[in-house]
C-alpha cells in the first residue's frame, strides 16, 4: 500500500529503497546492525565510517551484507582521521550509496564517483548544495541546525527550500524532523525524502549505550546546547556536567583551544559506549523532546511515513487532527 505511494518517489527510485526515509550517520552510534534494520524496514540504512579504521569498517559492511540485502551506504564523516582509508575501503567492497558530512567533499567525488557509488552530499549551506551538484552529487541533505551533532548556522525550515531553489537533484532533509509532521512539513518546503539521526538513537535495533537512550527519551525541548563553536566545529549535544562545562570554558578568555579540544576528545564514545552520560557527550538534535518511545526501525520508518502521507492528503483548512 505504502509503497505504492513512492513508487516515483526521486529518492526511491534512485536508490532502490521502499520508503523516503534515511538514517544519519551517527558516529560511535551507526553500526552494521543499526543500518541493517532501517534498511530493511524500506528506508535507507547507513553506517558511521568515523570512529573505524579501514579494516573495522569493512567487517562493519560485510556484517550489514549479511544482515540485509537491501541497499545500505556508508557516511563518510570528512574530519575523520580515517577519511581516506574509509573512501578506499567503500570503493573496494562495493558500498553503493555514500553520504559525506562535516565539510567538502571535493578530494574524494571523482574516485567514488568512478567507483560507482552514488554520493549524497549532507550541506548546511546553499552554496555547499550547489558545489555538491557540479561535483556529480546525486542528491544533497539540506541539514538544519537543529540536528545534532556537528551543526551548520541555519534552520531547517529556512534553508530546505533555499536549497530547494539552488539545485535541480532532489533535496533530502534533516534536522528536527523526528515524525510525520515532521515529514509532511519537509515536503512542502520542496524536499522528497528525510533523514533522521535523533528518532533513530532510540531505536530498539540501536546499540548505543541504554543511559544515552534513556538520556534522550528524557530529554525535552530545552535540554539541548551548541558548543565547540570558537573551535570551528559546533557541536550539538544533551546539556550535563561536560557540555555546561565546555561552555562555561569556551566563554572565558583565559581559556585555549588546547585544552577545549582536550575536553571534547573522547566525549561521543564516552557517552555512546560507556554511557558516561553525565562526562560525555550525547549529540542529539533538537527534536529529542518529541522522542519519548524505544520504537523497532520498521515501526519508526512506515509510522513516520504512513502519518506523512495522511497529513498531506488532508484538507489544511480543516480543523487539526494531527
Ligand atoms: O557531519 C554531521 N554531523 C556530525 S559529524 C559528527 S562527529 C564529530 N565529533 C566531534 C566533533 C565534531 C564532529 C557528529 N555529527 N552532519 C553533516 C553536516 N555537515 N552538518 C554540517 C555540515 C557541514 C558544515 C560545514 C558541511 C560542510 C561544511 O563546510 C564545508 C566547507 O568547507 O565549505
């Protein structure tokens, strides 16, 4: 039934899912089993290169391989240390589908590109979007700062349809979007398809640590800040001890870049791993206050998307019954 609905969707059909749904790629968080499970609920599923080596992140892709034989990517996290063994290990085991975020893809495009892996460029900027178009992106993730994580300047709601208007390759959005409201709204400012990274976290296939869980599920409209951004990388995580504490120590003079990029080193698997979620850091977007479920991927993809479809065939002049 459902499918029927996407059977032209742009982003469906190029890349062979069921459903217009992507999962971010978060890093400590994104593993084979997560990507799996969204890729075989009909959505796409997307392993988190950044926190693996070449060789972790090719026992990551043979894993998800086994686990489905659906399409499924991986996200190229372009600050990584690992960046360039990860390109030649995506290349080499055949990935399909990349997404790149955290800057400019441009080193790599022609060798995955040539590779044949389609690239999906996530931007915070029209300017991003409209290299990522030249440089043979097949589609871009307009990500507004509500997202977590490593964050952009500009909302979700004012940048998707800039980005719309800038390029002619279909427009996938993030950032604050964790239901069907959330889905519907993105398609009337001009996207096709989302991702989530937040509504994902908290799924039940998700490995990251159950405080980090439960931190999110917790968590309400307010519980979110943007450090890291005197260092050229904000970052949007859960407000605790460490992130009150960054801030506190990025707004004294006194204090040097050193020993900011000592607090934050270590702080994601801290929290995603250990669950130290009072020392570590617990990116999340902003919408973690509409997440108040532990929801299988399947549940999460065809409710985000059956309530999407049922929103936007509604009257809007009609009394909300949202
Ligand atoms: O990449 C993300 N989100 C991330 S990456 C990450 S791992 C990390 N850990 C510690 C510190 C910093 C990061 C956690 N979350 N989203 C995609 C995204 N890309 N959002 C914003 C951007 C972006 C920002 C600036 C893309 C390009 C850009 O500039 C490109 C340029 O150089 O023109």
């Amino acid at each position: 039934m459902a499918e029927t609905v996407w059977k032209n969707n742009p982003v469906c059909r190029q890349l062979g899912i069921d459903y217009p749904v992507l999962q971010g790629g978060m890093a400590w968080v994104a593993d084979a089993e997560l990507a799996a499970a969204v890729s075989n609920a009909g959505g796409l599923g997307l392993i988190a290169a950044m926190n693996s080596n070449g060789e972790q992140l090719r026992v990551q892709i043979r894993r998800a391989k086994e686990l489905t034989d659906r399409p499924f990517g991986v996200n190229l996290m372009l600050m990584s240390p690992y960046i360039d063994e990860a390109v030649k290990v995506v290349c080499e085991e055949h990935v399909g589908i990349v997404t790149t975020g955290a800057g400019n893809p441009a080193k790599y495009m022609d060798q995955l590109t040539a590779a044949g892996v389609k690239v999906i460029c996530v931007v915070a900027s029209v300017a991003l979007a409209v290299m990522a178009e030249r440089m043979g992106a097949v589609a871009v993730v307009a990500e507004g700062c509500e997202s977590g994580g490593h964050v952009g300047e500009t909302t979700t709601m004012a940048l998707v349809p800039q980005v719309v208007d800038a390029v002619t390759i279909p427009v996938i959005a993030a950032g604050g979007i964790a239901d069907g409201r959330g889905m519907a709204a993105a398609f009337l400012l001009g996207a096709v398809a989302v991702q989530m990274g937040t509504r994902f976290l908290t799924a039940t296939e998700c490995n990251v640590h159950e405080n980090y869980k439960a931190k999110v599920i917790a968590a309400k409209d307010h519980d979110t800040i943007v450090t890291g951004r005197t260092l050229g990388h904000p970052v949007r995580a859960l407000k605790n001890a460490m992130t009150r504490e960054f801030d506190r120590l990025e707004k004294d003079p006194n204090t040097t870049q050193e020993q900011l990029e000592a607090m934050g080193a270590g702080a994601l698997r801290r929290a995603a791993v250990e669950g130290d979620v009072k020392n570590g850091s617990c990116m999340c977007g902003q919408i973690a206050g509409l997440v108040k479920t532990e929801d299988s991927c399947e549940t999460i993809v065809h409710g985000i998307c059956e309530d999407a479809v049922r929103l936007l065939r509604r009257n809007p002049f009609s009394a909300s019954e949202v």
